[in-house]
C-alpha cells in the first residue's frame, strides 16, 4: 500500500531536496549556455558591421539611400549628401591621376584648413594694438609653450599656399581646364587668387615690426594709383578723390600707418577675408560639379570594357 503523506490522500515524495537542487543547476547552466551563445552570436553581428559600417542603420540614417552596389545607389549617395554633393557622382579615372592634377587643389585647401587652425590659435595671445602688439609676439615666441612653431607654422603655411594657388592655376592653364563650360570657375579661381594675396599682405602688419611696417607702406602707397579710387590714378579726379578719401585712406584708416591701419589689418585678415574666401571656395568646389568633374584628357578604356557592336 502506498504512503500518504495524509493530506487528501496524495502519495508522499519520494525525492530528496539534493536531488531537487541537482535538476536546478542543471537547468541554470543549461541557461547560462543559451545566453552565452546569444551573446557570441550577437558580438559576431557588431564585429560584423564594424567591419563593413556602410551596412549598419546609423550608416543609412545619414546617407538615406538604399546600399546596393549599383551605380544609380552609388549616385544617389553622392547627390544626397551634403558634402559629398560637392564632387561629381562619375569621374574620369585619368582626370583624377596626380601625375596630371599634381594634387594641387586639395593640397591648397589643406593649408588653407591649416591656417584657420593655426590662426585661430594664435588670436588666444594676439591683441591688435600698437602698445603690446610686438610685445605679443615676442611672448609667443619666447614664453608660450610650442609658440614659436605654432608662429611659424602659419608663417610658412601662407607663405606655402600663395605658391600652391599659382601651381594650381598653372596646371589649369595648362591643361585647358579653364574653357568652356569652366569659365566661370575659371574667374572664381582668379578671385582666390587675389583673396590668397590680400591674406598674406594683411598678415604683414600684424606683428607690427619693421617689415610689416614698411610692406604696408609701399603696398598702400601703390593704391593711391589705382584708376578711379586713387587720388594719384588715372581718371581719379574725376570722382574727386583726395590723399584724405582715396581707397588708400579707407585702407589705413588715416593718412599714415598707425593704429587704425592695424587694426583694420586685424580685422581684415582674420575675420573679413576669410569669410568671402570660404564663401567663394564652396562655389568653386560646387562648379567643379556642375561642370562635369576636373577636365582631364580623353577617356582611355580597357580592352575589357569596349563593347561590341549590338547586333539588331
């Protein structure tokens, strides 16, 4: 007869509470195995996509565009982007070789980026005034840790993208890329041009010694003969122009180079310039777009990629 354990009459267990616990550990490492390979699953999938960031969902949420490797996908990638949008979708191989760009244009920007960076740094121990401007630099070269490379950086950098400028332009020149359709941008280079040379003849004054002095006061003399603006130029006095209202006194600020012409130079070469340069560098990246891509020689094609004649 089978043992009760006299509650309804439902027979006694018969296991024991070592037993119980047995089954429960079992039961907790077979839990503990499921989870870790979960979780080995789970890191293969992120060691996955950080192998390939382009297929991740942050990827597309920036880009928006469907990643398949097409050419329409790869276009619109491009063309949606705000930055990338800049560049043409489809380049000619040969146009982009450096033994024909020379890399001059994104070599230029480079320094330009550079400079801001540098310049910007150098605001932090710079005041525009005739009292401790010199004394400044000489505290930036002697005293600030790193100063006088971070000086000399800006220094030759400017010195070395007003020879970069002429180089691309050169090549330009060369290459015929400023015909048509490119002469727009062709003109918009000319403009960077000057842009680049009035940044470093501004720069100049800025440590306020002897070279700047004097560089500033042939500079500005030779615009007192700008036709129409300069009291000294040609048609000048047609517009009634005078030592004490020519384009030469709006660029000092005065008849003399003191104070104001240092101030202006400031102003100028660390605020005004920059900005319309950065303005006119967009449209020229952009044309470059709109203009087929950087001009280069005709198209060279594999034997791979010549098709045959279709046949009707």
């Amino acid at each position: 007869m089978a043992e009760t354990d006299g509650k309804n009459g439902a027979p006694a267990s018969t296991g024991t509470p070592a037993a119980s616990n047995g089954g429960n550990g079992k039961g907790k490492i077979t839990a503990l195995l499921e989870g870790g390979k979960i979780v080995r699953a789970r890191a293969a999938e992120e060691l996955k996509a950080l192998k390939q960031p382009e297929k991740t969902d942050l990827w597309k949420s920036v880009l928006r565009v469907k990643h398949d490797e097409t050419p329409r996908s790869r276009a619109l990638g491009v063309l949606s982007n705000v930055f990338l949008h800049l560049h043409p979708a489809k380049i000619n191989r040969d146009a982009v070789a450096y033994n024909y760009t020379w890399g001059m244009g994104g070599m230029t920007f480079y320094v330009y980026i550079t400079l801001v960076f540098t310049g910007t740094l150098l605001m932090f121990y710079y005041h525009p005034s005739k009292v401790v401007a010199f004394r400044d630099i000489l505290y930036l070269e002697h005293d600030v840790p790193f100063g006088k490379l971070l000086r000399n950086m800006h220094r030759w950098g400017a010195h070395l993208m007003v020879i970069m400028v002429e180089l691309h332009m050169f090549r330009v020149f060369l290459t015929g890329s400023y015909k048509p359709p490119r002469q727009f941008n062709w003109v918009v280079g000319v403009l960077l041009l000057v842009l680049t040379l009035l940044l470093s003849f501004t720069g100049y004054l800025l440590p306020d010694d002897q070279l700047g002095f004097w560089a500033v006061t042939v500079g500005t003399n030779m615009a007192r003969a700008t036709p129409l603006l300069g009291h000294d130029g040609p048609f000048g006095h047609i517009l009634g122009m005078t030592p004490f209202n020519d384009v030469r006194f709006g660029l000092l600020g005065g008849s003399i180079v003191d104070a104001n012409a240092l101030l202006r130079a400031y102003i100028w070469h660390c605020v005004a310039i920059p900005i319309i340069a950065s303005t006119f560098m967009v449209v020229h990246f952009w044309r470059v777009r709109k203009d087929g891509g950087i001009s280069g020689p005709a198209p060279v094609m594999l034997e791979s990629e010549i098709k045959g004649p279709r046949k009707i």
